[in-house]
C-alpha cells in the first residue's frame, strides 16, 4: 500500500513537472471573456506574423499607481504576451527597471513619454502623485511613441497602426475632393493629417476633373465643401460610386462665421444629389444640453479675462454604434455645428442605413433660419412640447445604389453612364466642422475619421480591430443610504455574527441533549 502510495505521488509530481514544461515552451489559453478582451484580432496577428524584422517594444509603467491604472500594467503585459506569441518571436517587449525611480523617470522623458498627474486619497489626506504609463516602438531605423496609455480598449489599435506605420505595407488610396472651398484639414500642424499620410496615400483630386479620366481609389473624402457642386462635379462622385467606390461626407448646411457667431445658410447642391441615395440631410442645426466647453474672452474694466461656458452647438456625442468598425473605441466625440442624417422616406431599393452617432434627449433642433446669431448668450429655448432628440447625426447607407443621372443627360461628353453599383458604403456626417483647422480639437475627431477611412478603404489590418469592450469594471455607485447601511452592517456583523453563530451551536446542542435524554429516559426509570 505504502508502495503504491508513493508511487502515484510521484506519477502526479512527474505530470505537473511535464505540464510546467510544455507551458513555458508553448502559449496555450483559452480566451473566455465576453469581448475577447486579453486575445488579438485575426489583423494583428497577420501583420505581425508577416513582418520581415523584429519589433522591440518598451514599456515604462510607474509602480504602485491608483485604481484603476494599477490593472493596467498587469493588461498591458498579457497583451504583448499574445503580440510576441501571434508574432512567433517577431515581436519583443520588455518593461524598463522601475527602480531607482529618478532614473526610470529620465529614461521615460527621453523616450518621449508624458508624466501624468495621479489623484491618490491616503489615509487622512488627498496626494497627488506623478507617474508614466506609456509605450516606445521601435522598427528598423524607426521609433514610434504611445506617450500615454489612456484607454486599454483602444490599446491593440494603438500598437497594431504603429506597427504598420513602420513595417513596409501596401497603402490604401484616398482620393480627396478640392476646389469647392473643402476644409483645409491637411496642414503641416496637423497631427490627424501626419498620421493619415503615414497609413494611406491621400490624393488631393479638384473637381471637376481636367481630363475624361476617373477616379481611381480605395475610398473617396469629401470634406465640408462651401461652393456649389455643379453637373460635372457630381458626375465624378456617381460614377466613383457606380464603381463601387466607397465615400464618405462631412457635409456643413451651414456658413459658420466662428469669430462672430453667426451663421449664413449655404448650397452646395449635395443635399439632392445624397437624397437620391437614400440620405435624408437635415436643414437645421442641432443644439443639445449635452455639450462641450469653449473659451470666451471678455473685457471688464480694461482687462481681458477667459472663462469657460457650455456651448449646446457643439453636441458631445456619448451614444455611439460601438459594434460597428466606424465605432470602434469612442467613447464620446464632439461635433461642431451639427445636422441630422436620416434615411429618405421612399428609401431607395436594395440600401438600409445604419445609424452610428446619436445626440443625447436633451436635444432640439434650431429654428429654421436663413441666418442667425449662434452666439453664447442668444440661444434658442425650446418650448416644452417641442419635439427633441435623440437624434441621428452620423450613419452609413449600404447596399446598391442607382445612378443620380439616371434618364438624364451625360454631363460630361464621351463617358458612358454606369446606371447601378455593385455593393457599396457612403458614410454620411452632418458636419465637417471637426476637421477644420480653424476650430479647437474636439475629442474624438481623430479617432473618428482614422475609422471612416479604415472601413471605407477595406484596410483589413486597422477595420479589423476590434473594440475590446469594458477590460476594466468597477463596481457600479450606490445610493448614500445604501452604503451607510453596508457600512454599519460590516461593522455590527462582525460583533453580532459570532454571537450569533454561537447562539445558534449552543441551540443545536441543546436540542441534542433534550434528544438523548428523551431516547435513554424510560430505561433509566425502569
């Protein structure tokens, strides 16, 4: 027996000692989180396993930070587990020595990363703390830098589009539409245009074309044009669609004058000419309670002071179509001057929409104006029966589309008219304001049309990527009542549970005995 004892410990010993083994040499888990959060895209994983060189990764994390940042070390470190596994070596990470701490923090602000400023509540009193959360790549001769890691849902995005930035790819094209009087967005300061630039070959392309030729891209931009589209013009846009090129629109219904607050209505002929397609382009503008901040500068007494105001005309957008690829990973977004995007009554056969970005309920449109003052202290108030959102500001209309020339004349001569596409997107956004360089940076702008173009040109490596959904869930807020009744009840439970417990043994024992002396009574009598 003594034999047999020992010799199955040590069978089990030896399986544990194999199993340890095979799993230092081969990856194996099993990924079983609703989202998928801790494993990669299949797009990741076929951008690294095709590298031709090594990706070296740095990690700079300061120890010890506040929740929720503290898991973020322990995600950041699975994650690029799974690079270096997908890559088959071709990617490696380490994290740089945290101590001494002076020294981590030089290394951190020569690598070009950012120090952020922690809110810590220690026993007696609030600390604020400095630390460095943040990535460098390198590849070749090339570097790149995620200076701060501020979303972990994003982060496989943020890693995967530096990887290709740096690694030899095929671009996709972009065609960008010009000579309508289209956003200025691709400026040298520009740091959305510097990284478009580095991930697809964008093709500034004026309309209507000098030649019979057309266009050749992956996806067609046109961006808040001011002039009117005339027949030419629209002719290029329909046949690129009746090729089945995708396009996208930030379209402004609106002249905005941003330094007198004033807006003067405009036509540039493409709400028509989208009507057609089955996109219903809204003729007022949306303001909504929900709202981003903006700097005013006033004069009182000769000095000039700035202070910050909501100002409803630019609707924060929190209530996004995450599981679509445009979604992907906004949180929220704001967006200037905005319109609605709706689908037709009579939509076209053969196309549906899906709606993307939402207004909050809190939301009206403004009154149906040629021009009107938009200024801070002038905004309408809405009557409490009067129609509110939410409302669609942003969506994409799929499916196959018809000609807007159909049974009309060919503007252009000697082409030919393709009449029907075969299936194809036109991404619509009810302003093009968030990408004019004039205006401040709105959150989520980059994000949002780093989306667009991945979806639109079929970038299998960026659309592929999928949103990682919630890797970090606190505990949902109580009520105060609530957490003085959970406070007191951990206080009292601990005195009162022992006591009760105790109670309840001695009870049970009791019962006992009255059960033995019931059983063994009569014989003692007797």
């Amino acid at each position: 027996m003594a034999i047999n004892g020992l010799a199955g410990l040590g069978l089990i010993a030896l399986i544990v000692i194999l199993v340890n083994t095979l799993g230092h040499w081969a990856f194996l888990r099993q990924d079983l989180t609703e989202q998928h959060s801790y494993s990669l895209s299949s797009s990741s994983k076929k951008l690294v396993r095709e590298l031709s060189d090594p990706v070296i990764i740095k990690a700079y994390f300061t120890p010890d930070l506040p929740a929720p940042y503290n898991v973020y070390e322990r995600y950041v470190r699975d994650l690029l587990t799974e690079y270096r596994s997908a890559s088959g070596g071709n990617v490696r990470f380490e994290f740089v020595l945290q101590t001494p701490t002076e020294e981590f923090e030089k290394k951190a602000g020569e690598a070009g990363l950012l120090p952020i400023q922690f809110e810590q509540m220690g026993s007696d009193q609030l600390q604020i703390r400095r630390g460095f959360m943040g990535l460098v790549l390198f590849h070749r001769d090339k570097s790149e830098v995620l200076p701060i890691i501020k979303d972990v849902q994003q982060l496989e995005y943020d890693i995967t589009s530096r990887i290709a930035k740096m690694a030899l790819r095929t671009k996709k094209t972009i065609a960008l539409t010009s000579g309508h009087g289209e956003a200025p967005w691709q400026t040298e300061t520009s740091k959305l245009a510097a990284d478009m630039q580095d991930l697809y070959a964008l093709h500034d392309t004026s309309l209507p074309l000098a030649t019979t030729a057309s266009i050749t891209a992956d996806a067609l931009l046109v961006v808040g044009p001011k002039q009117k589209f005339d027949d030419k013009s629209l002719w290029v846009i329909d046949q690129a669609i009746m090729r089945g090129t995708p396009v996208a629109f930030f379209i402004d219904i609106k002249n905005v004058m941003v330094n007198q607050f004033y807006v003067l209505s405009q036509d540039t002929g493409l709400d028509s000419f989208l009507s057609h397609y089955g996109v219903q382009l809204g003729d007022r503008l949306v303001y909504d309670a929900q709202c981003e901040t903006i700097g005013i500068t006033q004069n009182m007494a000769g000095f000039s002071y700035t202070s910050s105001m909501r100002y409803p005309f630019i609707p924060l957008i929190d209530r996004i179509l995450n599981t679509h690829p445009i979604g992907r990973g906004l949180d929220s977004i704001g967006l200037p001057f905005v319109t609605t995007v709706e689908a037709v009554q009579d939509m076209p056969r053969g196309v549906h929409i899906t709606p993307l970005l939402y207004t909050s309920a809190k939301s009206w449109l403004a009154p149906r104006q040629p021009s009107m003052s938009v200024a801070p202290n002038n905004i309408p108030q809405p009557h409490p029966d009067e129609p509110h959102g939410p409302y669609s500001v942003g969506a994409v209309f799929e499916g196959t589309f018809t000609s807007y020339f159909q049974g009309k004349p060919v503007p252009v001569p000697g082409q030919s008219l393709i009449g029907v596409s075969p299936p194809t997107q036109i991404f619509v956004l009810g302003t093009g304001r968030l990408l004019d360089p004039k205006m401040p940076q709105f959150p989520g702008a980059d994000a949002l049309v780093s989306n667009v173009l991945a979806y639109l040109s079929k970038d299998e490596t960026l659309a592929g990527i999928r949103s990682k959904g919630d890797i970090v869930r606190p505990l949902k807020p109580v009520s105060g009542p609530v957490r003085e009744m959970v406070r007191y009840a951990m206080i009292l439970g601990v005195a009162v549970l022992p006591v009760l417990l105790g109670l309840l043994r001695w009870k049970k024992r009791q019962s006992w005995r009255d059960l033995i002396t019931a059983a063994y009574a009569p014989k003692l009598v007797s």
